[in-house]
C-alpha cells in the first residue's frame, strides 16, 4: 500500500515537475516573443517619426518655394495661387499627373528601405572611383555613403510630395526645389570631409565630372580592347583640357565651356600620354558636345527673341 502511495506521489510530483517546466518554458518564449515585438514596435514608430519629419521637410520645402515662385514678376498673384491650389480642383490635378516609380518607392516605407539597401550597395560602384582618387578611408567611405543615402531619400521624398501634390516634375516649383537641394547636397558632402584641402579635392573632382565622362570612354575595352588608358590616365586627360577651357576654377565645368577648348594646346600637352589615335578618338567624342552647345545657345537665343517680342505693343 505505502510503495503504491509513494508511486502516485512521485508520479505526481514527477507530473508536476513536467508542467512546471513547460510553463517556465512557455512563459520564457512568451518574454521572448514580447521583447521581439517590443523590438519592432519601437522600430516601427521610429520608421514612422522619420517618415512623419521627411514629409514636414517636404511641405516646409513646397511652402518655401511656393512663397518665392508667388512673388516673381510675371507670376500668378497670391489670390490666383490660391484658386489653383483649392482643395477642389486637387483631384484633378492629381489624376493628370502619373505617379513615377521613384514616388511609389517612397510611399512605401518596406519598398523604401529595400531601396535604400540597395542604393547604398551601388555607391561602391558608381563612386569606387572618386573614393580611389580622393584616396579616402573606409570609416569616411562609410559616412559618405551614409550621407548620400540619406540625400537620395529626401530627394525621393520631395519628388513624391510634389506628385502627390498633384504638381507636375516640370514646374518651376519642383526645378527650383530641386536645384535647391542639389546645392545643399553638395554642401554637406564638402563639410563631411573636414575644412580642409580634401574638401576642395572633392568640390574639384564633383565640378569636373560632366567633363570626365569623356575621357572615361577611352578607358572602356569597347573603345580599345587592346589597351585602354588608366584611371590615372583619365584624370590627368581631364585636368588639362578643363585647364584649356574657359572653365571658371570651383566653378565646374558646364555645357558652355565645350567650345571653348583649346585643343591644340590640349594635343601638345597631351603627347606622351594618350596615344595619335586615342587623342583623335577624345577630340571625335567632343565635337557631340560642341554641336549641343552651339545647339543650346542658338535655342536660348530664340526664346529670349520671342519673349522680347511678346512684350512688344501691339502683341
């Protein structure tokens, strides 16, 4: 009778042990998965303080744009913005203006993030090149990137305020935002690398860029599968033909400085480090660009007439 008894009471404990384990288990998994959503619910609200800040940076910019684009001469008046921009009439402006890729990304704060992920993975690739030039160290790589990336969002996010506004990428609102922006971003990229001469290296390398582009092509195996001039190569061909232009210093090189080039000094200096022919190639690459100068200029001209014209009596 008494082993009996004693086996139901170990069976019992035994039994007891089990459920105690169990729910010390279960009560162990349940703090787990509570701190995992803890966890994610901090993320999400941060995720949503930061989307919440971006789009009041995006109105902040629309409104600030709005104010200058009110008071320009030849613009609508106060009373006329307004009427255009009534409530009424913002369905209808919406519907004729086709959200593009970029703000269906950044309406979707996962399809952003994703987005962003990758973006930042391109920067070693589109600005390898840069990085190896300016010679900079992985902990400034990084930071570079984390701040184009950062640029990239508020770009997108000021796109898709304009276009949720209804408001068409051509306007003078969005241009002008956005070359606000473009400004600022060059800015802080320049202030990230300190005061000093780096800085200036940077600003020099960003202003050349559009011309580099040309040189760049002789460097592709498409141009000369046998032997493709160096990185180095490359940026000494686009030092001196940007000192052979009429390119302001820190000013950058534009549209209008590709017939201003010197390319018999260009060709002089140039011997010894590109080739008869790869030189030829680079002064064929150009001329593109010198007809879509003259092109350009002649295009300004004519509008310029025609708003003289418009202002004429009797027009």
């Amino acid at each position: 009778m008494k082993t009996k008894f004693s086996i139901i009471i170990l069976t019992g404990a035994a039994l007891g042990l089990a459920f105690a384990v169990r729910a010390t288990r279960q009560i162990d998994e349940a703090r787990t998965t509570m701190a995992a959503l803890a966890q994610q619910s901090t993320a999400l609200r941060a995720s949503i303080d930061r989307m919440e800040q971006r789009l009041q940076a995006a109105k902040d910019g629309l409104s600030r744009v709005g104010q200058k684009t009110a008071t320009m001469p030849g613009k609508r008046s106060g009373a006329d913005t307004t009427a255009t921009n009534s409530e009424s009439d913002l369905p209808a402006r919406r519907a004729e203006v086709r959200l593009s890729p970029e703000t269906i990304i950044a309406n979707d704060p996962q399809k952003m993030a994703e987005y962003s992920k990758h973006f930042r993975a391109s920067l070693d690739y589109s600005l390898g090149g840069m990085f190896k030039a300016l010679n900079l160290s992985p902990e400034q790589r990084a930071k570079f990137k984390d701040l184009r990336v950062k640029q990239e969002q508020r770009r997108m996010d000021m796109r898709a305020a304009v276009e949720n506004q209804g408001i068409a990428v051509s306007s003078d609102a969005h241009v002008t935002l956005h070359d606000a922006l473009f400004k600022e971003s060059r800015q802080q990229e320049a202030e990230l690398l300190g005061s000093g001469p780096l800085a200036a290296q940077y600003l020099e390398y960003r202003n050349l860029w559009w011309l580099r582009e040309t040189p760049r092509r002789l460097a592709s195996i498409e141009a000369y599968p046998d032997a493709p001039i160096t990185a180095a190569q490359v940026e000494l061909v686009t030092e001196i033909v940007a000192k052979n232009s009429q390119c302001r210093p820190g000013g950058g090189f534009s549209w209008e400085n590709w017939t201003t080039i010197n390319w018999d000094a260009v060709g002089a200096q140039l011997q010894g480090v590109l080739s008869p022919s790869q030189l030829a190639t680079l002064r064929q690459y150009a001329r593109p660009m010198e007809a879509h100068t003259a092109l350009t200029k002649r295009n300004l001209e004519l509008i310029a007439e025609a708003k003289k014209a418009s202002f004429q009596p009797g027009n």
